[in-house]
C-alpha cells in the first residue's frame, strides 16, 4: 500500500464490513493468506490456517501441506534444466557436443539440443573468422621484439623480419581437441618456417626482390607443420610487414645500396652509350664496306678494261708497229705535257736567245677567241704543240728582226767602248 493513500493510518470501521488500515501491513495476516489459497489449491476447503486458528497465535507449520508445491517446484526445474540443452549455431559457427568432456558430436548451424548440464556440454567455434598473428612486432612495427625478428641469413648476414600470419579454422575438432593453445602453435609454426627460409637465401634476396617469394614459400611451409600435427587451422596469407637490417648497420647499410644503385645508374648509362655508338660504328663500318666493294669492282673493271685495250692495241701494234709506236709516243706526251709550262728551244742553232714562248701564245690564243670555242682552240692548239715536237731551223720573221736589232744595240755598245 502506498504512503499516498488516503486510507494510510485511519481508524475504526470503513462501514463496508473490512478491517480498517491501522498501519503497514502485517506479516501474520499475509502468511495466512497464503496458506490458504496454498491449501486451496491442493483441494483443502476453507482457508485455515497450518496447524493453526485465525487468533493471533502462534503459526505451525505441517511439511505435508508442502508436499504438493515441491512436486510441483521439482516439475518446474526438471522443466528448466531439460529446457537449458537447447542452444543456437551460427551460420559462421559450427557446435562441439561433449559428454562428460569426451567429444560425442559435432552439430550444424540452427537451433539444436542436447542433454543438460552435467551430462552433455557444447563449444561453439567461429570457422569463418579470419585470425592475426604477429610475429617479430605488436600492434605496430615501431614495438619490435627483436628475440622473433632477428634472423641469420645463408650469406651470413642479420636482418630484422616482421610479418603477420592470418589464419582461420576449418576443422573445429581438431581445433579443440589437438590444440593447447592454438595461437601459440601458430606462432612457433611460423617463426620456424621463416628461420628456415631465410636462412637457405641471400640477405639481397630477402629484402628486395624476393620478398613475396619468401612469403608464399613459408605460407606453404606454415600450413604444412599445421597439418603435421593436425592442429585443424588453415594459413589463410602471409604479409611481410618490414625486412630490413638492423639497427646499429643501418647506415653502413645504406651507403651499400646507394654505391649499388650509383653502379646501376652508371652501367645504364653507359649502356645506352653503347646503343647510340654501337649502331652508327656498324653503320659507318657497312657503308665503308661498301665502298671498299665499290671500288674493288671499279679497279677491277678498270683493270679489264685497260687488258682489253691493250689486246687491242697489240693486235694493231702487230699490224702497224710504226704507226701504233708513233701513236703511242705523241699520245703519251700530250698526256704528260698537258700539265707543264712548255718553252721550245732550238739546240741546233747554238743560240739560247732562240726560244718560242708557247704558255703565251696559247693565252693569247685562249683571250682571243670566243668563250664557245676556248676549248676547243685550246685542244687544237695543244694537238698541235704536241705533234710539232720535231723542231726545225726555220726561225719565224718576227723572231728573226727581234735578233737583228739586239745585234745592232750589241755593236754600237762595243764602239762607244773603244773610243
């Protein structure tokens, strides 16, 4: 009853035949009533009280007026605890039954049951959850732990190795029964693979180009130990966090790699150096090849062709010898007089003042013709210097007045020296 109730503490009679409130209810008054509705419902007429009247005395209490409400208690938790073996699996989760703790049976995903506690007890294992597991590093990469990262590689060489292991399971029986702590057997798994990968390979092989080759090879060593010991977990990818020297060599390290990359700039270079040079010298050396070929072939032809003139020649030579050795006389001068300053002079008169100017003739002659015809003068005139080699006595009127006036300019000299 409420505190708010107007009838809270009233007294006397309420007119309507009930007990008047004269305070909080009374414990007594209570403990009767459910006495008696607890013997009306066990089939008792009337609502007495156990083993006791309606006065104020004292209560007595008889256990056989109980023996209906244990049965029916007892009905009730029989009710709960058969009702306690009914679980739900998960489309993700797969159900483990023990009886007694030894495995009975494995259930499928939906609402199943089972036997109640003690008798039967069920695991529920996630299959499609994928797990991580962190080796060499926690969290992040800046938390080392350098015991798991630290490995020795074949070439002598240490180097600090982080990866992580993603895993999940794919049998829940042998998760749960092979198993003392799975994480843990993953982690050893892997650092044993990983110790023996990296120890068959270079330290260059590991940190550059063969980084996903060592991951791959120990994602398959890893599920292959599982296996061993049945450990009923799947490798599901192996990720190469860092790899990397350690710290103390870290600048030595790095002057290494920047001399190696320098040396692959420079032998870049000087390959491509080599693609413009190389082609240009094949093609400088093909084109001199060729003309090399070109003028094997001139020459050669040229040699044929002077063979054939020659045979030529001898069998007019045969024919005529006079004729073809004059021939070959006047045309063996001309070619080699044709470049040479020409002065004829006459060896019979005794008389070196006896000369015949040709180069100035010939110019003269060349000036005074038509530029149409200079060369054909010129050829003319040369044939004819040429085949006028046989000089003769006769000295030209003009030399010959030339002669006289100097002899006269010599006599008059010779007087004005005797007076």
């Amino acid at each position: 009853m409420s505190l708010n109730d107007p009838q809270w503490g009233n007294r006397g009679n309420n007119g309507d035949g009930r007990r008047p409130n004269q305070g909080p209810p009374d414990l007594e008054d209570l403990w009767r009533d459910f006495n008696r509705r607890l013997s009306g419902m066990f089939g008792k007429k009337g609502g007495g009280n156990f083993g006791g009247g309606d006065s104020g005395g004292p209560v007595d209490f008889n256990p056989k007026l109980f023996r209906g409400g244990v049965g029916l208690l007892l009905g009730l938790a029989a009710l709960i605890w058969l009702a306690s073996g009914f679980y739900i699996v998960d489309a993700s989760q797969r159900g483990v039954v023990l009886q007694f703790g030894k495995f009975k049976e494995a259930s499928e995903p939906g609402l199943r049951w089972r036997l109640p506690f003690p008798i039967e007890s069920h695991e529920l294992v996630n299959l499609s959850g994928v797990r991580t597991k962190e080796v060499g590093y926690r969290g992040s990469e800046r938390n080392k732990v350098a015991k798991e990262a630290l490995m020795l590689t074949d070439d002598e060489n240490i180097i600090n190795i982080q990866f992580a292991v993603q895993y999940y399971l794919k049998d829940p029986v042998e998760y749960l029964f092979n198993n003392r702590d799975a994480d843990e057997a993953v982690m050893q798994a892997s650092e044993t693979a990983i110790r023996e990968i990296v120890g068959k390979s270079k330290m260059d092989f590991v940190l550059y180009e063969g980084r996903e080759q060592v991951a791959a090879q120990a994602a398959k060593l890893i599920q292959d130990i599982l296996d061993r010991y049945n450990t009923g977990i799947l490798i599901s990818r192996v990720t190469m966090q860092n790899a990397q020297p350690p710290e103390q060599v870290q600048a030595a390290f790095d002057d290494a790699v920047k001399a190696g990359q320098d040396r692959e700039r420079q032998k870049n270079e000087g390959q491509a150096y080599a693609n413009d040079v190389i082609p240009r010298a094949k093609g400088t050396a093909a084109r001199l090849m060729q003309e090399a070929d070109g003028y094997k072939q001139r020459m050669v032809a040229t040699a044929e062709g002077d063979a054939s003139r020659f045979k030529q020649v001898l069998t007019e030579y045969a024919k005529a010898p006079d004729v073809t050795r004059q021939r070959l006389y006047l045309e063996t001068m001309q070619q080699v007089l044709s470049s040479t300053s020409k002065v004829m002079v006459d060896a019979k008169a005794g008389s070196n003042l006896l000369y015949l100017p040709l180069d100035k003739l010939m110019e003269t002659v060349n000036s005074g013709a038509a530029p149409a015809a200079g060369a054909n003068a010129n050829n003319v005139a040369e044939s004819t210097v040429n085949r006028s080699v046989p000089i003769s006595n006769e000295v030209p009127p003009q030399l010959e007045k030339n002669n006289d006036l100097r002899s006269r300019d010599a006599l008059r000299s010779r007087d004005r020296d005797a007076r």
